[in-house]
C-alpha cells in the first residue's frame, strides 16, 4: 500500500512575518529620519512629541537657580487675587533733591480727601522745609541720589517699601518736585483706581540712545530683543509695586551693567522699568505715563516750563490725553 501523500508545508507565515517586518522598518525610519512633513502614520501610530509638534520645538536654555526662583516669584504675584480693601488709597510719592517749590498747590489738591490718599517724601540732598501741614512727617529715609544711576532706582523701590506697609495703598504714583496736578483729586482718584493696568512708559528704541545702549553683559537673563526705554515717571498698581519690590536677579543686571560715563552711557531709570515688565508682564501695563514730559528739544532732560511759559492754554494742551 503505497504512502500517503506528504502534506504540503504552509509559507503564509514566513510571508506575514517579512510583510510585519517591512511595515515596521518603514515607520521606524520615517519616525528616526523625518521628512519635510510629518508622516501621518507618525501621529496615529506614535505618541512622541517628535510627532505631535512640527517642526520640533527649539531647545530652550537651561536656567540657573536664580532665574528659576526668580520666575516662581513673579508668576505667584501676578498670579495672586488683588488685596481688597475698603478704603483704597492713592500712594504719591514724591522723589526730589529737597523742599517740595508746589506743595500749596498740591494741598489745594488733596484738601478735602484726607482718607483717600497718602503722601511720602524722598529728598536725596537736603533736609526739607516744608509749607504745608500734609506734607509734614511724610518724610521717609532718603540716601543720595545721583542723576542717571541705579540709585535712582533704589530710592524708588524705597519710596514703594515705605508706601507697600498701609496695605490700603492700592496705586503707586512716582512724582517729580516739579510735578503738578493737571485734573482735581476725584478725576485722578476715579481714573487710576477704575483700571486694572499700569501706566509704565515703554518702547522700542532702534537708535543709539536705546538699543545702542544694551550691552551683552546682560545675557543670558536680558536678551537684547526684550531691551526697552521709557520715562521713569509710573503709576504702578499694588501688585506691580509688589513686583518691582521683590526683584533682584533682573535688577542686579541694570546695577552693574547700566550705569552712565561707561561707554554706552546707560541709564538705569529710563530702561530698568519697561524692560522689566515687557519681559514678564507686557499686557499689564498701557506703555505709557500719565506724567506728561517734553522731549521735543532733544536734550538730556525734558524741557523746563518757566513763569512765562506757563498759560491756560499750555495747561488745557498738556491735559488732552493725559489725566
């Protein structure tokens, strides 16, 4: 009786096998050595972010522990509800060499809103004489003051300390000894205290007098695009002068490396603040003063309003647009 017949072996699975083998090549190909476009077979089949984000996001730095702490600090303010209070306050505090030459007009000012505002004084040379009984002990303890250095910025953050304790003070306004009011108390109170935003002068200079200025001393923390000016005259919310209060790491950079009579001729009043801020709050403030300044004649001070030039109508022009 003759053998049965053998069975014929089955080459199915060799087949499937080779075909799997392929299949899985090509993707892992595609996945290790991308194209120009993402392969679709990469995002349904892969969860990388190769796959998820084309192209592939840029390597950021690696950030010290300064910047690191620094940047927890910042979001949590910002990210803080506002303090409530029942009696809000304006701050003004007034930054001067010495004796206040419009405290009369200032009183007539607050006369008659005695628990809505508060007033600190910072005289960087000479022991003040003042004319006016609300001026008297508003004095807080002043350091000198030099033009155009960091330590004008020192004393602003000192007139924000001394302001930062009554925590009624909900707005922050740094005035000049030569400031004056260009609208009553109540136009001013209703208007500060009705926005949410600071007033911080900030711009881009491409110019020699602004981004000329900027020095890679600043890196990595300051980068050159981030580089702003503005006047030094703002009007910061409480949670802004919180801010400016607690930062040291970007201000330490402004310190040492932006000081006038080296070089650039830097001045840390005119960049330290709208830098800052276009860094790590850009929308929070209107980049622009409510101070009016005039710097038309294109000198290194503003231009200076004598007896004579003073009129009703430079002061009804100076007012439209500004508070």
């Amino acid at each position: 009786m003759p053998p049965p017949p053998r069975a014929r072996p089955s080459r199915r699975p060799v087949w499937i096998i080779i075909l799997i083998a392929f299949f899985c090549a090509v993707l892992i190909w595609a996945y290790v050595y991308p194209s120009d476009k993402p392969y679709k077979s990469c995002y349904y089949i892969f969860s990388s972010d190769k796959c998820n984000s084309w192209p592939p996001p840029t390597p950021t730095r690696v950030y010290t522990d300064e910047e690191i702490t620094s940047r927890v600090v910042i979001k949590d303010i910002l990210s803080a509800p506002a303090v409530q209070s029942k009696n809000p306050k304006i701050a003004f505090m007034f930054l001067t060499p010495g004796s206040l030459p419009f405290e009369r007009l200032w009183e007539k000012f607050f006369q008659g809103h005695e628990d809505r505002y508060t007033i600190y004084v910072h005289a960087s040379r000479e022991k003040t004489v003042h004319t006016s009984a609300l001026f008297i002990g508003r004095d807080i303890r002043s350091e000198k003051v030099v033009w155009g250095t960091s330590s004008m910025v020192d004393a602003e953050k000192r007139l924000l300390a001394n302001a930062l304790q009554d925590p009624d003070n909900q707005h922050f306004v740094l005035l000049s000894d030569s400031c004056v009011p260009l609208h009553n108390f109540d136009y001013v109170y209703q208007f500060l205290l009705g926005t949410n935003i600071s007033f911080v002068d900030c711009f881009e200079d491409p110019g020699p007098h602004g981004n000329g200025r900027y020095s890679e001393h600043m890196l990595p923390e300051v980068e050159k695009k981030d580089w702003r000016k503005g006047a030094q005259w703002f009007t910061v919310k409480r949670q802004h002068a919180v801010l400016i209060l607690t930062d040291s790491l970007y201000y330490n950079k402004f310190k040492h490396y932006c000081k006038p009579g080296e070089g650039k001729n830097c001045y840390a009043d005119e960049h330290y603040l709208p830098t800052l801020f276009n860094m790590v709050d850009p929308n929070g403030i209107a980049n622009w003063s409510v101070t009016h300044v005039d710097w038309s004649e294109g000198k290194w001070h503003p231009k200076a309003y004598r007896a004579a030039d003073v009129t009703f109508e430079l002061l009804k022009n100076i007012s439209v647009g500004w508070i």
